[in-house]
C-alpha cells in the first residue's frame, strides 16, 4: 500500500473512533448500562 494511502487511512480511522466516543458521550444512558454490567461481572 502506498505510504500516503496508508496515512489517510489512519487518518480517517482516528477520526471515525473519535467521533464514535463523542457520540456515546452524548448518551449517558449508554455509560450507566455499562457501569451495571462490569459491576454486574464483578
């Protein structure tokens, strides 16, 4: 792969998983869910 393609790629990946964390930290219903579930395994 071409070291350019390669870098846009990463690019838009850490975009991505960056505005899939903003999106659940906008629903905080979604981190109470998972705090009962660890705590729940726990």
């Amino acid at each position: 792969m071409h070291p350019q393609a390669r870098r846009i790629l990463g690019a838009l990946a850490a975009a991505g998983a960056l505005g899939g964390v903003f999106l659940l930290y906008t629903r905080p219903e979604f981190w109470v869910l998972m705090a009962n579930q660890v705590w729940a395994c726990l």
